[in-house]
C-alpha cells in the first residue's frame, strides 16, 4: 500500500510537470510563429520570391475559403502538389468533422476578429490525418488572408498520451482501495476519492472547504498540520503517521496516515497527496490480543490447577504458576525455578520417556501419567494434558502443560485391583464350590428318584398282593371295606396323580391328599368322613383348604372336575 501511495504521488507530480513543459512548449511555439508571421509579412512585401523558400506551410486564402497560392512546405504539409493546391477550397484538404470549425475561423479573421490560431487534422490523398496550427492575418484591401500552418502532429501525440495518462490516473485515484485526498498548503481538501469518503461518511462536496484537521483527532491534528506545513517548505520528507481520525457520525477509528508532497518542475509546492489506511480492525486485535494476554497471564499466574511451560528435550521448566510449584511443596514459583535449575523434574524410574516422545511426534501432544518429584524427595503421580506450542516457521517453542494431582487414587486404584484380583480368586473358589454341590444335588436327586421307585415297585409287587390273599379270607363287611380303602390307597400313593398333589408348589397335607383322592372319586363328604374316620365337617373343611390351594376359592368351579382333570382320569370302581 505504501508503495502504491508513493507512485500515485510520484505519478500526480510528474504528469503535472509533463503538462507544464507542453504548455510551456505550445506558448514557445506560439511565440515563435508570430515572430515568424511578422517577419513574413515583412519580407515578402521586400523580397516575394522569399515565399516558397519559408520552411513552413504558408497559404494565401482568399475571402470565400479559396486557396489563391501556397508554399512547398504547405503542399507537403497537406500531401498534395502545390499546382493542385491553387483554386480549391482550403476545406477540401481538412478533415470533415473540423470543417465547421476552419470555416468559422475564416469569418471571424476576415470580420476583423481577433488575431487567434485554430487546431485542425489536414487529410491529403495519403489518407495521413496531420494536426497544425493555423494563424491568419487579413491583406489590407480585406480581400486574402496569410495563414501559416503549423505541424503540430508530435505534440498532439504527446498530448493524447499525457491526456490517457492524466485519466488513467485519475481512474486509479479514484477507485483505489486506498482512501487518498488532496489538499492545499493550508490543509484544505481539494478532492477525494471514493474509498476516502465511504472511510470518513463524508461526501466531496462535504470534504471540499473543510481541513484536515477536522477529521484528525485531537491529539494528531496539531502534529499533521507542522508536517504539511513543513512539506510546504520541504523540510520534511513524506509523512507516516499512526493516529486516530473521526468519522461523520462521530465513530473513531484508527488509521495509517501518509502523506507527500506534489512540487512543480521548480520545486514549489503544488499540493499534498494524503492517504489513510484503516488499521482499526487491527488496532482491535491488537489491543484484544494485549488483554488476552493480560487475561492469559493472570489466568496462568491464579490458576487453581499446576500449569507449566518446558522444553521438549531436554526437558527444562521454563516457566510455572503458584498452583504447580505448591503441589511440589515449594513456596512460590520463584523457589521452584530456582531448585529446579539443571535438574531433570522426571524420576527415570516412573517415567516412560519413549511413550511420551511418541506421542509428542505422532500428535504434537501428550495425556497421560506425569510422575514428579516433590521438594521432599516423594514422587508424585500427576495426570497431565501437554502440548506443543509452534513458532512461525514451524518448529516447536516450547511445551504447555496443565497438571492434576492423582497420587491418591492411583494408590485407591491399587487397592481397588487388588481386592479385585482377590474376588476374583475367591469367585474362582466358589465356583468350583457351586460345581461341587451341583453334582452332589443331582446325585442327591437321583438317589431319591431311585428310591421313590423302588417304594413304589414294593408296593405294587409285595404290599398290594398281600392285601389281594387277604381279601380271599373270610372277611366281614367291615374288613372288607377297610381293605378296600387300604388297597385304593396304596394303589393311589403309587399313581401319577397323587404325586402331583404331593408336590411342593401345591403344598397339601397328608390328609388333603387322602381327602383329594376320594373326592376325585365322587365321594360325598358323608362318606368320606366315615372311610377316614372323621367327621362330616372336618372334611368340608379340607374339601375347603383344597379349593383354596388348587385356586377355586371364591369360584363356581367344581372341585371334583379340577382333581379329575389332574388325575386325566375317571372315578375308579373299588371291589
């Protein structure tokens, strides 16, 4: 951007210094033409053959625009043999478009005008387009004009280019990215660009009459004006200056203030190029950075965790908080630096330095154990979280790190996975316990299944023919009947049903199995009460105690179709 100020201001300085020389250049030649012109018209009343031998385009116009007599040096201006000349309407060898021009010229030279020249392009057979000056003073009899004809051509080409020059200039000065200005000696703005107005909110006709210094803050106002004041008396090169300068709506920003002077050819003092550059957005990172940095610092310094900065290797501490240099038992960071000077802080024996190195070349950062050793001479056991801190090119700086104190329950955790290795131990114990006693039940079950089968072959095949030989005995009815009761009973402890009432999760009595059994038969509770020997309301009180255990309690159900439905079996007919 400097540099881009620079040569716009270089560039302004010398297109007006190219102008002045034209200018000065069109004024000599002026000059030199009337000079010429008087003395033609002197030596051509004396000497007429002098006329052809003039070295510049001399033509004798008459009133109506006719060419009566021309030169060499006309003819060769024009591009046409003089004998051609003679006769023929000046206008015929102008271009079209300056027509109207040489004709208005001719009226007012032969009306008494002033004495003044005209551009004009001739356009002879060559189709050349030849820019001259044409002078013209009127005969005394107001009949013919002399017109001298001057080339021109170079200069109209010098002119053209400084004139692109001048705009392409004036393009860049006004759509530059950079807010530039113009002012005068005093500070007085003379014009601005775009980027200058949307900068300051100002308009340019708003900034036209104002100063500078009324958009300077006050504290650089004063200081800008001796610097253009010394510009003015070149005493003081191009001006930098970092300031604060106010807006339209009053909004301060801060901005990068350059300034040089344009001199002319001489060295005077022409006027003052200012640009400004807003660095407010800068000067707000800067000043957040500064308080970021104050707040990081006082967020090191009072932190409640140890934090630390260290080399890479060797591992020195650079730089520590109270936080850390109290959790090695130091009384401020300044003794902890000062013990710690060309020691290595890492006892060899609890510090995998290869794990860290890894991790610090794979990821540029480490999170693990941290082992210490305290002003005492213990190791302390830290979990840390560390990082690499790059400088511009890329390399490592120095390491950030923020230490926990975990001795505590690294020691809990030991004592934790010891007891869990000796609940293991014991689990394996008692699971090979639980497989002991699992063999021992299914043995035990087994047992009893093959007595239960053995107690009820005995039955079938030694109790119950017994009682078949009994009953072939002389027998009264009485006994008969007791037998009967005691061959049904017997026959029904061996059935598949009374081992389902016998089962646990019913949890029947002996005598509700006994009393289960007849009333699945069709007993009445009358004859039921005299096969057992009890009364009739004892046995509607089992018959009661059944329907409650087997689920009929409160219900319509029939307790004899239930017990049946158990059994898969009817009423069995006794002898």
């Amino acid at each position: 951007m400097q540099e881009a100020v620079s040569r716009t201001g270089v560039d302004i300085e010398w297109l007006v210094h190219e102008l002045r020389v034209h200018q000065i250049e069109i004024e000599m030649q002026k000059e030199e033409m009337d000079e010429i012109r008087t003395r033609l018209e002197t030596g051509l009343e004396r000497f007429p053959e002098s006329y052809d031998s003039v070295p510049i385009g001399l033509v004798s116009i008459k009133r109506e625009g006719v060419i009566r007599a021309a030169n060499r040096a006309a003819a060769d201006l024009i591009g046409i043999e003089r004998l051609r000349l003679i006769n023929r309407p000046l206008g015929r060898f102008v271009s079209e478009p300056e027509r109207p021009a040489l004709k208005t010229f001719l009226e007012r030279i032969f009306d008494g005008g002033a004495d003044e020249a005209c551009e004009l392009r001739l356009a002879g057979n060559g189709g050349a387009r030849t820019a001259v000056t044409v002078s013209a003073t009127v005969s005394e009899d107001g009949k013919e004009c002399l017109a001298i004809l001057a080339d021109i051509t170079e200069l109209k080409k010098k002119e053209e280019a400084l004139r692109e020059e001048l705009q392409h200039h004036r393009a860049l000065f006004e759509n530059a990215r950079v807010a530039i200005s113009q002012v005068d000696e005093g500070g007085t703005f003379l014009r601005a660009n775009k980027r200058f107005e949307a900068l300051t909110g100002y308009t340019q006709e708003e900034l036209k009459g104002m100063n500078i210094r009324e958009i300077m803050h006050p504290d650089g106002a004063g200081q800008v004006k001796e610097m253009i004041a010394g510009q003015v008396r070149g005493e003081i090169a191009p001006i930098f200056l970092e300031e604060y300068y106010v807006c339209k709506d009053g909004s301060r920003k801060w901005g990068e203030i350059r300034s040089r002077a344009i001199r002319d050819g001489g060295g005077g003092f022409l006027s003052a190029v200012v640009a400004i550059v807003d660095r407010t957005r800068g000067k707000q990172m800067e000043e957040a950075l500064a308080d970021n940095e104050s707040l990081g610092r006082s967020f090191f310094e009072n932190a409640s965790i140890a934090m630390f900065h260290s080399t890479l290797e060797p591992n020195r501490l650079l730089r520590v908080n109270s936080a850390y240099s109290r959790l090695l038992g130091y009384e401020s960071p300044e003794d902890l630096m000062s013990a710690s000077a060309g020691m290595d802080p890492f006892p060899e024996e609890a510090w995998d330095r290869k794990a860290f190195f890894a991790a610090m070349e794979q990821r540029n950062w480490y999170d693990g154990d941290y082992p210490l050793i305290r002003r005492d001479g213990g190791i302390l056991i830290g979990k840390a979280a560390i990082r690499s801190v790059f400088k511009p090119d890329g390399s490592i700086d120095h390491l950030e790190g923020i230490v926990e104190n975990i001795t505590e329950r690294k020691r809990a955790e030991e004592v934790l996975q010891k007891r869990d290795r000796e609940l293991q131990e014991k689990t394996k114990s008692l699971e090979e316990v639980d497989a002991a006693l699992k063999v021992l039940l299914k043995n035990l079950e087994k047992n009893q299944e093959e007595l239960t089968e053995r107690f009820l072959i005995n039955i079938r095949e030694q109790v119950l023919p017994c009682l078949v030989k009994l009953k072939k005995t002389p027998l009264n009815q009485a006994q008969r009947a007791l037998i009967n009761s005691a061959e049904a009973y017997l026959d029904e402890i061996a059935s598949p049903f009374v081992q389902k009432l016998t089962s646990s999760y019913l949890n029947l009595t002996k005598k509700e199995v006994q009393i289960a059994v007849l009333v699945r038969d069709g007993k009445t509770s009358k004859e039921i009460a005299e096969i057992v020997n009890v009364s009739k309301s004892d046995v509607d009180f089992h018959r009661g105690k059944l329907r409650e255990k087997l689920g009929l309690k409160n219900q319509k159900g029939s307790l004899t179709v239930l017990l049946r439905t158990l059994s898969h079996e009817g009423p069995r007919e006794r002898p």
